[in-house]
C-alpha cells in the first residue's frame, strides 16, 4: 500500500479486522519491520488520540517519530499553482513536502476541513497537494472530508463487540456549540458500506451528509425511531452539508438514557473529543454500555496496522 488517504485504500476490511485483532493481543511482534525509519507526523489541527496511538503504533513498530505542529509553529503554507506569494503565506507547499521527504520515510498528515468553502475542503487540497509533492507514503490523520484511522478503528470495535452476524447500526447526529466538519461521519458512512451491519442515519432536516458518499443508505429524521432495536449506536455532530458549515443547536438530539433504553441495549460510541452533557449525558457515557475507552484503545491498532502495510510494502 502506498498512501493511506481514505478506506478506499483498504484492500480486504475482513483480513485487516483480523490482521488488527491478532495486533492487538500481541503488539510488539513486529517490533523490529519498522527499525532505522521514521515517520514524521504534521498537525495543523489538535489532537489527543491521533497524535498518541499513531505515535504509539510507530514505536511499536519500532520506527522512530518526529512530530511537528504547524499551529504557530510552523509556517504558513501555500498551495496555489502559479501564486505571487505576497500575502501571509510564507512557505510553498512544493517545497515543505519534498523537505520533509527527505527527513522521513512515512508522512502522517492532520488537516481539518475549514468549513468555509466547500469546494475547496472537498477538493482535499492539502492532504492531495502533500501527495502530489512529496517522495514517500502519506497517510491521513484526518483530512477536510474523512478520518479513515478512525473508521478503521470503528470497524475494529464493532467486529470485537457484535453478538449478532448483522448488527444494526445508528449513526447519530448529535448537538453542539460548534461547527464540527463530516469527516468522522463520511468516513464512518463508507465504512458501514462495506461492512454486514444494518446501517441506518438519523439526523434532522438539512444535515444530510454528501449524497456522493451515502448512497443507498436509509435516513431516518426521527431520532427515536432510528434507535429502536439499535446494537450500536455511533454519536457524532456534523455541521450541514447542503449549507455549507451552518450548525444547529437543538437540545432535543442529545443522547439521553431515555433514548437509550429504545436500543437493543446499545453500546454507545463516539470517537471523542466529546463535549459532555451537550451531545450525551453523563448517565450514557458513564455507562457499562459506554465503549468509547475501549474505541479509543483501538485507535493504536488501526494506525499500526496501516503503518505494517506501508512498510511491508516499502
Ligand atoms: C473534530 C471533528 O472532526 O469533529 C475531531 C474529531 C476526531 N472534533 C472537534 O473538532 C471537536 C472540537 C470541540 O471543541 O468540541
């Protein structure tokens, strides 16, 4: 595998959720297929799970890791063609990406969607710019449209908590203060696609995700409704799609152990950061039901064996 950019670039989900599953009870049994490489990990947005597993999931592989933060520390870079660069930008992307091929052997990117223009956040400028400029693997850590270590990560959760062959699953929109990008959601989306689950997203009016990435899959907009006989409930807010970046904050979305009790016992997930009370009451995530700990264990996982394909590949 050469970059990692979407879960299109998964190969077999069902051999990698097993590949993953035997990683996880024995993560240091390639300890040694990563020794004298070194992945470089840039953020232009924060983090906590991404930043640590992928960290953790590289030492594991016993790579070496170098990690920069481009939020005041780095930079600010350009990515037009042909751009006077007399404006704020100080540094071209053509040239930040072959630098740092030559410092790193893999790249790992973080790059938010802005939410201001749509166009250009699914155009996946940085992440497709990074690829085109630089020598060496890249992989995505979340970028404008999809967070494909995450919806590993959720397929590897899912797989270790079924009881059934065909879970049904509810993607949730949720509320909050503000207005969060649909990468988690559309990468989520494509996931439960190729996954035998029976896939169902609630949201309210107007927060439909792009048409392009959920296909055939039924929308239900009463929330209640999607709950019933749920064995997984998936939270997650997106600000809109059809108007660009416009959030809603409607108190009746909240995850709440009413609604929960609508489920078939329901375990309760979301990639965190979550904002407590707002999206989901204490009673919920607190809950035994809650798996988020456990999701965000998994996150090492998804990023090791992505890493494992690349260097077996190398
Ligand atoms: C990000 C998102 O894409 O929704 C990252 C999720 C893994 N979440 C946030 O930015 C939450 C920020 C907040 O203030 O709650």
């Amino acid at each position: 595998m050469e970059n990692y950019f979407s879960i299109q670039d998964i190969d077999s989900l069902s051999n990698w959720i097993d590949e993953a599953t035997a990683m996880k009870k024995k993560p240091l049994a390639n300890k040694t297929l990563g020794i004298d490489k070194t992945i470089g990990l840039l953020f232009f947005n924060p983090s906590l799970r991404t930043r640590l597993s992928t960290q953790k999931a590289a030492l594991n592989l016993g790579m070496n890791v170098i990690v920069m933060n481009f939020t005041g520390e780095g930079w600010s870079l350009e990515y037009g063609d042909g751009t006077i660069m007399d404006q704020g930008n100080s540094e071209h992307v053509k040239e930040a990406a072959q630098v740092v091929s030559q410092y790193c052997d893999v790249l790992a990117i973080r790059a938010f969607a802005k939410l201001e223009n749509r166009e250009e956040d699914y155009s996946e400028k940085v992440l497709k710019n990074f690829i085109k400029y630089t020598t060496i693997p890249v992989v995505n850590m979340e970028s404008a449209t999809g967070h494909p270590l995450q919806a590993l990560t959720d397929a590897i959760t899912i797989a270790e908590y079924r009881k059934t062959d065909k879970p049904k699953v509810v993607l949730s929109w949720a509320p909050h203060p503000k207005a969060l990008p649909q990468a988690v959601a559309n990468s989520f989306v494509e996931m439960m696609q190729r996954t035998d689950a029976h896939f169902v997203i609630t949201h309210p009016v107007g927060f439909e995700l792009a048409s392009q990435i959920t296909k055939e899959v039924p929308i239900d907009y009463n929330q209640e409704n999607a709950f019933k006989d749920a064995d997984f409930i998936y939270v997650k807010n997106w600000s809109s799609y059809a108007d660009y970046g416009k959030t809603l904050e409607d108190n009746s979305w909240r995850i709440t152990d009413e609604k929960m009790k609508l489920t078939n016992n329901a375990k309760f997930m979301h990639c965190l950061p979550v904002r407590r009370n707002v999206v989901v009451d204490d009673i919920v995530i607190d809950s035994e039901n809650s798996i988020v700990i456990e999701q965000a264990n998994n996150r090492t996982y998804a990023a090791q064996l992505v890493l494992k394909k690349i260097l077996e590949s190398k």
